[in-house]
C-alpha cells in the first residue's frame, strides 16, 4: 500500500510528497516545510507545521492558488507556495 | 493607575481579520481618528475611552500573523509594539479568532516572548461553532494562564468585560503573572481542538463560488452589480444634490447684490462644494459595497479567483482590492495597495491604479456621451471607456514588470474566512469614515482650486465691456418687449468678459498643444482646469460653454449643458465639438492624471517624488496620444 499513484479509496501512502500535487478532496498530513526564508516562515505561521493534517479544498481556475483546510481554517497558497510544503499519509476519497 | 488623569496606551494585536476593528468599535464606541505611526505612512484607527477612571488610548494595529514582518503595514505594527517608534504600549490586548486556535496560540507564544503586559480577546467562538469544533473557553484560559475575555464582534457582548479588564489588569509591577516569563503552561492545540472537522456551510457556499466554472461567472456578476449600484443608484441622489446647490446658489445670488461677490459666492464657493459633494454618493456607496463584500468573506474568494490572471499582467491577486477601490477614487485604492506585501508589486498597483476610471471621471463622459451620443450607444461607449483604463493598466503593468520593476514575487498565504452576514454597524462606520475622509482632503483641495479657477476666469473686468453693453443694454425697448434682448445682451456681456479673462488667455496660448486631438480653447481651459482635481472639468465647461446661451431652460444642468456643448460655434462658424472630437475629450479624460490629490497619495504612499512625476508623465503622455489618435484617424475615415 506505498505506491503513490494507488487509486484504491483510503490508502494513506507514506510516500512524502508536495503540497500542491494532492488532488482536491484528498486529505494528508503535514511532514515539513522546505527552506528557512520568509515564506517558510509564512507557512509555519499559518498553521503548516510537522503532524498538521490538511486537506486539499478547492483549486483556482487556470493554474491558479489552491484552497486548503489546516487546523479547521482555510488556507488559500499558490501553486509554488504549496510545493514548498511536505505532506505524507494521503488519502484520497 | 493614579486617579482619574491616568491613561494607558493600549495595543490590540492581531491576524488580519480576527475581528479588531469591530472589538475597537465596542470597546469605545466609534472610529473615530485615523493615527500614523510615527515615521511611516502606515495609517491605523485609534479611539479613546474612560473605564473606572482610567482613560484607554486603544490602538488598532495593522494585522499581524508573526513577529516577522512580510510587508511594510506589518513592519509598522512590529515597530509599534516593541516601541521601536514611539513609546510602547502599556498593555497587549491580543486578539485571538476562536476559529484559529492552533495557529493564533502559535502566535501567543511568540507574543509572550516580547515580555510585555498581555491580556487576551477572544473572537469569533460562533464561528469556531458554526464549523463544527466550539471552544471551551475555561479549559483554554486555564491552558494559557493569561486573562481572557470572550467577545463577539458583531453583538459587542463581552466588550464591557473587556473594557474593564483593560483598565484594572496590572501594568507596572512585574510580580502578577501578566509579563510571562517565558512559554508559559504549555498551550498545546491538541488540548483544546477536536480534531475531528464537519462540512460547514461555507464548504457548501464554496463548492459554488470557488468552482472552475461558476465562480468565475459569479465574480463577474457581483462586479456587475457593484456598477449597476453606483452608476444607477447613485443616480437620484446626485441629482437631488445638484438641484439644492442649484437652489441655494439662486437664494445666495439673490441675496447679494455686489457682482463681484455675488459671482464668488454663487460661482466660485457654492459650485465649488457643490462639486465635490455631487460625488459623494457614489463614493458612500462603492464604500458601503466593498465594505460588504470584505466583511462577508467574499472579498479573499475574488482574491483567490483572480490571483493567477493578475499575476499573468504583473500584478497580483490582491491587487484587487486597490483596484476595485479605485473606480470610486484613486485615493483610497493608493493606500490600499499595503495590503501586497512585495514592493514591486505593490508599485505596480500604485501606478495603475489612477488608470481605473474614477467616479470624477464620470460627470464628463456623461455630458459628452448624453451631448453627441443616443442613449443606446452611451451605454455601450461608457463600458468601453471603462474597459479603455482597464486595458492600458494591463499593459502598463506588463511593460513596469519588464523593465523597471522586474523581478521579485509577493506572496499570496492567506486565510479565506467563513462567511459571515456583515454587520449593518461596521459598513456603516467604514462608509461614514470614508466620505468624511473624501469631504475633508479632496472637498478642501477642490475647493481652493474652484475659487482660483472662477477668479482667473473673472478677471480682469475692463471697463470698456461694461461700458459697450450698458449702451446696447439702453437701447432695447423697455418692460416685457425687450426682456428677451436684456437677457441675451447679459450672455453675451458675460461671455465677452469671459473671452478676454486670464483663463482664456491661458486655453488660447495652450492650445496649439491640444489642437491636433481637435480640442478648442474652451476644452483645453478644461482640461487645464482639471488639474487640481478632475471635479473642476465639468463646472468650467459649463461656465465656458453655457455663457453664450440665450434662453435660460428648465432643464436639468447636464441637458442645458449638452445643449450648448453642440450649439457652441467657432470662430469659423461650424461647430467647435462634434461626436469624433467628444471621443477624444472623453479617452483624453480616461487616461490622463489630472488630479493632485492622487499625485500626493502617490508621493505620501512611495516616498518619493519619483513615481508620482512618472505617472503623471506616462499618463499625460498615453491620454495626449491617444487623444490624437481618435482624431487624426477617425477625421482620415470619416472624410
């Protein structure tokens, strides 16, 4: 059950994989946010930290910003900004 | 605390949107001035109150998330607080969304490390309800250890609670718990959150409006309404505000006998505040709108919708909110853009912004569009008008981030809040802020210029004229029989003396510049007029151009103006406007940057004087050429 791409229904793979590569409805859990500028620095504000469960919400027309739940809130972050943030354990609905 | 003269300085902290304003609305009962901080732009809302004898100075600081700033409102708030600029606050006030705990008690911990007094506010526990975890506000107080008061932001419940935790909690003494030594009991989330989050309304709300296809349609359609609200609406309130200046102007004029004077007063003063507050109006209800749509929640999904077509020009997702700001004034919509957090993009949106057609501009296309044009094609031409700004800012943003302002990317992170019925309270607070803002900057600005512009176009008063018409004056029949010659000699006295003031001297030395967009001294006084401030365009029209009437109508000042604009004849003897040469005034007037009070906003927003000369430059120059396109090219197909 770690392949990636399993599209058997709740199968949390361990695999580690971006942010912004979850598909919407897809729950997961928070393993790390990649880098130590100011954006990492966003993201940790916001709720992006080690052991935070997410869940992909929503994703913007034409490549745009995707729509996250963290902590029970709402997070909206482009495309790069999410990729920056490690998730593991996804499981997709 | 030392009797009833003590005052305390305190500091509300918190994430933009965790409901600040509103708890400083309760808390002391108004809005009522606008501070900046010492050395920076960054404007905030203080307001004063006493409790139990202690007088509370409550700032409301701009939104914070952590104690690293990301943009320059941010590094303002942090200055602010550690008392980098001014004296520090004696007292933290925190304010915390219930529906945020596990990041808002990450930031708590951060606060305690500044060392200072703190005591907690916490909003929002029915949102926190509605989606699906609620609060247990005792478990949480105990977890923290720190004073804590539940308020509700909308009903204000809790305030007064709060209000007198502000004035009793110790500030000076180190030996109550208040000044944290450190991470205090440790305030995990997990203690305090289920983990466990139902479907909400909104997610239900969101499925709609955040979806690829109907989201988009549904931005489109509150951006419709947003238009039909201000130009329709708006509509008789404009109207009713024209007929009582027309009406006090008449009791004024009759009231006074000097006729120096009497033109000061009548056409200098009344029409000078008349025309500023013909925009009022619009301006309380383009505010009252946004309002709206921003306490409703709305305004982050349009950010979210529009952020990647943004960035594809240059600009960025929360460009949107200076933009949209900026079809009621430019003003506004400059101070607005500290919301990016990236400089270059934030410069970006400053010097496009003045693009967005703004409500001054819109007195002008009417009377052209209502002169030349049948109504079915004036609608159609007024949105292109407004498509004509959109369009060049595009491109100016893309040719900005090309060369001057390449590089660099703000960044978008940002929270979008459950929907929520704004409060009736706060739009109005936020709308009265905004006109009374609107009425003591631009009405004060326009109002000089108004008496300048009547002065230069009231002098000099050579003797001759007077002397010339009262002859022809004496020379009519008397009583009923010669009414109508008097009133035709007193129009052409007027414009007489009109022709040889300063101000026409100035149009006719002027216009050899304006000459190839077809413009004739008269409109080029308007648009020198519309310097200090595009409200001045249509009243100086109307003095240049009505003078020469005849009949004084009943009509509406806008049709006895659309009138003379077509009737008004050359020295030639054609008509010195026609349809093609309205298309020129009109796009002159979409483009160009006539207005000192945005120049000044710009200077005041960039600090320097660097990019308001730049856009008044770029401007003057797009709005002259394209002015001159129309009608070099249109008169090439038309002939």
């Amino acid at each position: 059950m770690r392949l990636g791409r399993n599209k058997m229904p709740a199968a949390p793979s361990a695999a580690r994989q971006p942010l912004s590569a979850i598909a919407r409805g897809a729950r997961a859990v928070v393993v790390g946010v990649l880098g130590d500028d100011s954006l990492a620095e966003r993201l940790r504000a916001s709720g992006l930290w080690p052991g935070a469960p997410v869940e992909a919400l929503a994703r913007a027309p034409f490549g745009g910003p995707l729509l996250v739940r963290v902590h029970g809130f709402r997070l909206a972050l482009r495309r790069e900004e999410a990729a920056r943030v490690e998730v593991a354990e996804v499981v997709v609905p | 605390m030392t009797g009833a003269a003590a005052a305390r300085r305190i500091a509300l902290v918190g994430r933009a949107n965790a409901g600040k304003t509103s708890l400083l609305m309760h808390l002391t009962g108004t809005l009522q001035r606008p501070v900046n901080f010492p050395g920076s732009s960054v404007e905030c809302v203080a307001s004063d109150v006493v409790e139990g004898g202690v007088r509370l100075c409550v700032v409301d600081l701009p939104g914070l998330a952590s104690l690293q700033a990301q943009s320059s409102d941010e590094q303002a708030a942090l200055d602010a607080l550690q008392g980098r600029a001014g004296p520090a606050p004696d007292l933290l006030c925190a304010v915390l969304d219930a529906s945020k705990l596990a990041v808002e008690l990450a930031f708590l911990r951060q606060l305690r490390r500044l060392g200072r007094p703190l005591v907690v506010a916490l909003t929002k526990t029915d949102v926190a309800a509605s989606e699906g975890f609620p609060v247990d506000t005792a478990r949480l107080q105990l977890a923290i250890g720190l004073p804590l008061v539940v308020v509700d932001g909308r009903t204000g419940a809790g305030a007064a609670a709060l209000r007198a935790l502000l004035a009793a909690a110790e500030i000076g003494g180190s030996e109550r718990a208040l000044v944290d030594r450190g991470d205090g009991p440790a305030a995990s989330p997990a203690a305090v959150l289920p983990r466990v989050i139902a479907r909400s309304a909104t997610d239900a709300i969101d499925r709609w409006l955040l979806h690829p296809v109907c989201g988009p349609i549904a931005l489109v359609a509150v951006m419709v309404a947003m238009f039909q609200l201000v130009f329709v609406v708006a509509d008789p309130a404009i109207g009713w505000i024209e007929a009582a200046q027309d009406w006090f102007g008449g009791v004024v004029g009759g009231l006074v006998a000097h006729e120096a004077l009497r033109s000061f007063l009548v056409d200098g003063m009344v029409n000078g505040v008349g025309s500023s507050l013909v925009f009022v109006p619009q301006i309380a209800l383009l505010y009252a709108f946004v309002t709206v749509v921003e306490a409703s929640g709305y305004m982050a999904r349009a950010v979210f919708l529009l952020d990647q077509p943004l960035r594809k020009v240059g600009l960025s997702g929360k460009s949107f909110v200076p933009l949209t700001s900026s079809f009621a004034c430019a003003i506004p919509g400059i101070v607005a853009a500290r919301i990016l957090g990236d400089e270059r993009d934030r410069l970006a949106t400053i010097v496009t912004a003045p693009l967005m057609s703004c409500s001054a501009r819109l007195p002008v296309y009417v009377v052209m569009l209502a002169a030349f044009f049948p109504p079915q094609q004036a609608g159609l031409l007024l949105f292109l008008l407004y498509a004509l700004g959109l369009v060049v800012a595009v491109a100016v943003a893309l040719v900005l981030r090309r060369t001057a302002l390449r590089g660099g990317g703000s960044l978008l992170v940002m929270e979008l809040p459950t929907y929520q019925w704004p409060q009736l309270r706060l739009v109005a607070a936020h709308t009265g802020y905004a006109v009374r803002s609107f009425l003591r900057t631009a009405g004060s600005v326009i109002l000089v210029a108004t008496v300048v512009v009547w002065a230069l176009g009231y002098f000099p008063r050579p003797a001759a004229i007077g002397e010339r018409f009262a002859t022809l004056r004496a020379a009519a029949p008397a009583g009923e029989a010669g009414a109508a010659r008097r009133a035709q000699l007193d129009a052409e006295e007027a414009a007489a003396y009109l022709e040889q003031s300063w101000l026409a001297r100035a149009g006719k030395a002027a216009q050899p510049v304006f000459a190839p967009a077809g413009f004739d001294w008269r409109m080029t006084v308007g648009v020198l007029a519309a310097f200090p401030a595009r409200e001045l365009v249509v009243p100086t029209l109307g003095t240049l151009y009505s003078l020469g009437e005849v009949e004084a109508s009943a009509d509406a000042p806008d049709e006895r103006l659309a009138a003379s604009l077509r009737s008004t004849l050359g020295p030639d003897g054609r008509p010195t406007l026609d349809a093609l040469t309205a298309l020129a005034v009109m796009a002159f007037f979409a483009l160009c940057s006539q207005c000192v009070g945005t120049l000044a906003a710009i200077r005041r927003e960039t600090h320097s004087w660097r990019w308001p000369l730049f856009t008044f430059a770029y401007m003057t120059a797009l709005a002259w050429l394209v002015a001159v396109a129309i009608q070099q090219i249109g008169r090439a197909l038309l002939s």
